[in-house]
C-alpha cells in the first residue's frame, strides 16, 4: 500500500517517542542537564511557579525568657516567581522527498533521520547551554575581528557554540539586565565559516554594523536584555559570581544582597586563591561551605573539560584515576575529590562555563515544563506540518522550560584562574 502523509507521522511519531532515542541525541554530551529531575508542570499554575526559599531562621533563644520572649524574630523567606521561557526548532521537508519515498516510509525516515536528529541536538545544546549561563543568554564574546570578518572569542572554547548558518546578534553587554541593548537590533549576520582549532568564525560583516571587540554574540531571537527572551534563568542567575547580586524572579537585589550568600550562592575572596591549585581551590569552597556558609554539601561538581584535563593529570600523579559513574544515565566520567563531609564527583560538562568549578547540590534545582521539556508540535494530531506559503513540510520542536531551586546556599562556585 502506498505511504500517504499520515503514514510519515506515524513513523516520525514512533521513532520520536522512543525514550532512548530522544535522550540519546538531548542528554548524552549535556551531562548536567540529563542530571536534573525533569518535573514537567507539577506546581505550576498557567504558566509560573512559585518557590519558598527560606534563608534566615527564627532568632528567640537565649538563657533568659524575658531576653528571649524580647527578642523574638521570625524565619525570613521569599519566593521565587518564575515563568516559563520558550525555544522552538523548525526543519523544512521538501515535498519532492515525500513524493519519492512514497511507496516506502523507511525510505523517507531515513532520508530525514539525520536532519530531524540534528534538530534534537541543537535543541538540547542550546537547552544545556543556557542552563548554565546567566538569562541573557550570550553565546560568546569577541577579542578581536581580524581579516574584516573573522571574529575572534575572549574565551576560546566558545567557538563550540557558533555553527555554519548560524545567525548572531550582537550587544556591548551579556544581555542579562533588562536595560541592555542590541547594537543593531534591526538586523543579523550569518556565521559562514567556523575553524575551531583556530579558535575563530566568519561572518558577513557587512550585515551587522558597529560590531566590534568586546561586544557579547547572541544567536538571533535569543537575547534578553531590552527584548525580554527568556529562554532559561540558568546556574549561573541563582549562583553569581560576586556579591552583588541582581534581581532575579521578582527578589531584589537589595533582598539578594542581605544575604548573598543564602540567596546567591557560595563564593571564596580572591585573596583565599592566589597560588592555589585547582584542587586547592576546590577545596577551599568545599571547607568553606561545610563551615562558615553551613551549607548542606554539594552532591557534584563540573567543570569545563579543557579544565577537567588539568585537574585529571593532577590528580593521576597521586595515583588517583577517572572512573565511570555507572550511576549515571549515560556513564559519564567523573574524578572523586576528598572533603571534610566526604566525597564528592567532579564531572566534565562542555556547556560549564571555562576557568569556573561549580559546586552543585544537584536535587536542589530541577527543571519544569509544559509537556515534556522538548517536544514536537502535534496539536492538530500530525507529527509534521504543511507548510502556508511553500508546498514543503515543517517539523517543530517547542520547549517552555524553567530552571528550578529552592536553595542557593547549598551550591558555590571558584575562579580556577587568576
């Protein structure tokens, strides 16, 4: 029997929700993102949450009744008022496919398997990444543009992020205050060439005017900043790099700054680090979180890999090697530091900001959605889409994630360079 245009969504369907298929292309290089619980929408009400966080408890003690009847004080709490963001993958199937394949649905399923699976993957690089940033969603920041138009990153390792007809938007901040702009919020331009191991990608300059060194890149309809996208208020908007943090799911800074540390995570001065190590470093947050922050302990901590090989070859001179965590889902490799409380795992993570250790007590964040956290568009029932103004076919993915914690002071952060 000939295949008909119901016949390809079935077959899309029943590969697509085949969990070991979609976890494989979302999870398996995105190792803290296939750590977190995935919750779905329970709690949410339309499309917020709220979550309690308590970080001052009630202060009435004291070996006097009067002194301590006097002194009394209640638990200090504020709630997070998180929305949902939203992402979306399109792909286009050229009607002449479907006419070809027409007697064979497998011929057209794997005519399109890789283009389709690609579009997983991008979406879950992109999930993984802005899981791990700060909410505005930069990609990377230039140190240079050479040649007219080959762009050069502050931090190397970010080319990962840039890929061949990608088109990035530019700012002159990292575009996670409201009051941040684009330098040309009415046009792009198109990455057209990408040389990792240069370290630089190429670009139509001409389509986007002002860029220039120090600017932060945006892949285009991501930036937050005076346009509001929120894709994910990631790690990185609940554990800050400094004090000062800012306002954050409807909590002040103000607020934030009563307690930096209960409500924005564990930080060490620089001057606790100079001459340290990296695993020096760690253990410095670790004790210190353990001690003057009474932290409940870290269940993990990442790194960059580029930074993960330093410490591994550290750590292989005392004997001590990288294991497979059999407890994880895809046997990620981790590296077991000694603490006060114990040991923790230290696993690698492309997306985990380079030169930073984060430690996380990973069952304090989780992540919510609406449906399941990437999902095709099938509202009318169909797995694939006609096209209004072309006779191709589209298939979409959606996600309306957020990034959940209810405890920042269990998780902390170290600079592992100077």
């Amino acid at each position: 029997m000939a295949s008909t245009f119901t016949t390809y969504a079935a077959v899309l369907k029943e590969r697509y929700e085949d969990s070991s298929i979609v976890d494989k292309l979302m999870y398996s290089d995105n190792v803290l993102l296939s750590m977190l619980e995935k919750r779905g929408d329970t709690g949410m009400s339309g499309d917020s949450l709220k979550v309690p966080l308590f970080y001052n408890n009630a202060q009435g003690v004291g070996g006097t009744f009067s002194i301590a009847q006097t002194n009394v004080s209640n638990t200090k709490s504020v709630a997070w008022d998180m929305a949902c963001g939203e992402y979306y993958g399109v792909v286009h199937i050229g009607d002449k496919v479907m006419v070809a394949s027409r007697n064979n649905a497998g011929a057209y399923l794997e005519n399109k398997t890789v283009e389709i699976d690609s579009l997983w993957e991008t979406a879950g690089e992109s999930l993984s990444l802005y899981t791990w940033g700060n909410g505005g969603q930069a990609i990377g920041q230039i140190a240079s543009i050479q040649n007219t138009n080959d762009v050069y990153l502050v931090n190397e390792s970010d080319i990962q992020n840039f890929e061949i007809d990608m088109y990035v938007t530019a700012s002159t901040a990292d575009g996670s205050d409201a009051a941040h702009t684009q330098i040309d919020s009415n046009d792009q331009t198109i990455v057209t060439a990408v040389n990792a191991n240069g370290g630089y990608f190429t670009i139509t300059v001409a389509d986007l005017s002002g860029l220039a060194a120090g600017n932060y890149l945006f892949r285009e309809g991501d930036f937050f900043g005076d346009q509001g996208v929120i894709v994910v208020k990631g790690i990185q908007s609940f554990i800050t790099a400094n004090d000062s943090p800012p306002a954050l799911w409807g909590v002040s800074a103000n607020t934030r700054a009563t307690n930096p540390q209960r409500l924005a995570g564990c930080r060490v001065p620089t001057t606790q680090l100079q001459g340290k190590s990296y695993e020096e470093r760690i253990k410095i947050l670790l004790a210190r979180m353990a001690g003057r922050y009474k932290s409940k302990m870290p269940t993990a901590g990442f790194m960059h890999p580029e930074n993960f090989q330093v410490l591994e070859t550290l750590m292989s001179a005392r004997g001590i090697r990288p294991l497979e965590d059999e407890n994880t889902q895809f046997g990620f490799t981790k590296i077991d530091i000694a603490t006060g409380s114990g040991r923790i795992p230290i696993y690698c993570d492309r997306h985990c900001p380079r030169d930073q250790f984060f430690a996380l007590k990973v069952d304090d964040f989780w992540v919510s959605s609406m449906e399941e956290l990437v999902h095709p568009q099938r509202g009318d029932g169909l797995e694939i889409l006609r096209r209004a103004t072309a006779t191709d076919y589209e298939y979409r993915l959606i996600s309306y994630p957020i990034l959940g914690n209810r405890a920042c002071k269990n998780s902390g952060r170290v600079p592992l360079a100077a």
